[in-house]
C-alpha cells in the first residue's frame, strides 16, 4: 500500500489526512507551521477520541491511526518514499506552483502529485512540474472525512493512467468521484454560484429580507439549509474569495458577479459563524428575525434561484464539463441539493426552463440571465436530459 504525503496542516489537510490513515495508508502530513502542526495533531486526537467514544471505531483502531501518521515540518524530504502527495495549502497559484517545484525534486517519478484547490487552475499548476503529466486535481470537500464527494480534475498535462490511478485509489477510501474538466469551479463552486449570487440579488433588489428567502429555499425547495445560512457557515472570507475567482477567471462574466453585500461583510470582519456575525449574529439570546412566509413570494424566490442553478447545471454540460450524471451526483452529493439540477430541468419541462430565463431577461436585459444555448436547442428539438 502506497504511502501519501499531505502537505498543509490546516482542517482540510488534516482531514485528508485521517481519512488515508484510516484506509491503511502511512501518512506524512507536512507543514513549515510548527503551530499548526501541533494544533493539528491535537485535533487528530480529539477526532478519533470522540469517534471512539461513540463506538464507530475501537480503541485498537484508533491507536493503529494514529501509529500511521508522522507530522515533519523539517523537510519535504520526508515525503520522498510517497506513491501520492496532495497538497492543501493557502487558494494562491504562485504558492502551489513553487511547492509543486520543490515537490518534483523530492519524490519519485512515479508519485502522483495532487493539488486540492476548490477553483484554481490545474493546467497552470502542472506547468510548474518538468514531468507535468502526472500532476491532478484531486478536490475533496470539508470535511474530508464526512464528505462523499470528491472531483477529479486532470490538467491538460495529465496523463490518462495518472487519472485512473488516482480515481480507483479515492474510491477505495469509499469516496464518490466525478470526473470535471478544468475549468474554474470545477462542477460544484461553478454551478452552485447562483445559489448565493441569485439570492443575495434578490436580496439587495429588496423582493425579500433574508430570514425570508432562506425560509422559502429550505421549506418550499427543500434545500437543507438556506443560502444567508450557508454562506455564514463556510465562511465569507471564503465563499466571497470563490466567487470572486471563479468571477476573474471567467473573463468577467456577469453571470458570476460577486455582490457588495458581501463585500462589505468580508471588510467589516463579519465572516460568519466563525467571527460570531454575519448575515445572522450568533451572539449568545440572540433572537433572529421572523420570515415573511407569504407561499406565493416564498414560490416567486425559489422558481427564481432554482432556474438559474438549472441554467448554469446545463452550460456546463454544454461546455462539456462533465457528464448529467455526474454534474447532478455532485450536486446532490457534494452540496445535498434536494434534487438532480438536470433531473430538475426535465420535472419543470425545458420549454417552460426556457420561458422562465427568458422572462428574467426580458425584465432585466442583462447578459447575466442569458439562456444556456443547450437548454433553447433542447426546448426546440424536444430533448429531456434523461
């Protein structure tokens, strides 16, 4: 069994990390941080404890873990003997591309090397390797361990055997894959956008509060948490970082625009449940606001947001990003989406997915609520994506 390197003791690195302990492997997780390190292995400890306390794994199981791990802050040449290393370090090209430098100098020709960037570019990062075909995305979601879903992005660079490898290795961790071709966002950070762009437009255009609109996506569409919710939850250090990415990388698109909102949160220090404010205060007796629950505008938000995540769900596969198949398990399964967005679009019917965009640009004759092409050729040839 092959050993993997982690490099980044953060909560992603670390979670990686247990997750390919727990699957057998010896794992040197690497960080230049001692603090990090240590405060990674205390967490490690206090993970595996509390599993153990509630009997999903015995004691035994979790002292093997934990005999399978080394923490080095010394070197990357710890990780020489490594078959797999995947690096979770900071979301910035110049940092990933000079680590992967170093990378190829200390392991062996045949070692996978994996970036887990949620949005970057996987080409521009393999360009830093002389043997860049075997460097791949590899993006696992927080918290690695939980999680299912995993995307397997290959670079322009990467070599058909080295996407196999790495995809049949994943699987064995019991993890969910999908194949995305490398483009920004991926499956997931792409078309979950309007999710949070959409309300937080409806939001600012003043049709609902928040308490509201979060009301209606979670009782009336059936998402598991609203959007203003999720957003405090992952963060808006992190959630507006991506759309902002994802926005520059696509050239400006509209369709990607980040909101000043958000913005304005982000500069204020207000990241969410992590700073103890956000859209919502999570201060302690703090009483949040009452949703409008008129059905018919709770009706109007949802149509509204679910339409434009049905829009960008079938450009992507008119972009040949990913199959159906596997842009509606990523959905489902990476970000619990009640529903296939694509299985959505033929539940609405394509013609009516049609008239509900073009109606949106009609009001606003703005390029942000164009109309996937895919979505106007199917609605013509009388097409359904499954």
């Amino acid at each position: 069994m092959i050993k993997v390197g982690i490099v980044g003791a953060g909560a992603m690195g670390t979670g990686i990390a247990q997750l390919a302990a727990s699957n057998g492997h010896i794992v040197y997780l690497y960080d230049s941080n001692a603090t990090a390190l240590k405060k990674a292995s205390e967490k490690l400890h206090q993970t595996l404890q509390k599993l153990t306390d509630k009997r999903k794994i015995s004691e035994k199981e979790m002292h093997e873990i934990l005999r399978r791990f080394h923490f080095t802050e010394k070197k990357l040449d710890d990780l020489k003997d490594c078959g797999l290393v995947i690096e979770a370090i900071i979301e910035d090209v110049q940092a990933k591309k000079m680590l992967f430098k170093e990378l190829q100098e200390v392991v062996s020709e045949d070692c996978i090397l994996a970036t887990n960037t949620s949005s970057l570019s996987i080409t521009a990062i393999a360009a830093a390797c002389e043997q860049s075909t075997r460097v791949i995305g590899i993006h696992f979601f927080n918290p690695a361990p939980l999680m299912k879903l995993v995307e397997i992005i290959p670079a322009l660079q990467t070599n058909t055997a080295v996407v196999e490898k790495a995809r049949k290795l994943i699987e064995s961790w019991g993890k969910t894959t999908v194949l995305a071709k490398d483009t920004p966002g991926f499956i997931v950070n792409r078309v979950a956008r309007p999710f949070y762009g959409e309300a937080l437009r409806i939001y600012e255009e003043g049709i609902a509060d928040i308490a509201t609109i979060d009301w209606a996506m979670k009782e009336i569409g059936g998402f598991r948490m609203g959007p203003f919710e999720l957003m405090d939850f992952i963060g808006h250090d992190i959630n507006y970082t991506v759309t902002e990415t994802v926005f520059a990388a696509f050239f400006y698109d509209p369709r990607y625009k980040p909101s000043f909102s958000q913005k304005r949160l982000v500069e204020a220090g207000y990241l969410g449940r992590k700073s103890g404010q956000g859209f919502y205060s999570y201060a302690e007796n703090t009483i949040q606001p009452e949703p409008n629950k008129n059905e018919a505008l709770g009706e109007q938000i949802v149509r509204r947001i679910v339409i434009m995540l049905i829009n960008e769900a079938a450009d992507a596969v008119f972009w040949n990003i990913a199959s159906n198949e596997d842009i509606d398990l990523a959905m489902t399964t990476g970000v619990n989406y009640p529903k296939g967005l694509l299985k959505w679009a033929d539940g609405l019917g394509i013609p009516e997915c049609v008239e509900m965009m073009d109606a949106l640009y009609r009001n606003y004759h703005e390029d942000r609520y164009r109309c996937s092409p895919l979505l106007r050729r199917m609605a013509r040839e009388g097409e359904t994506f499954y």
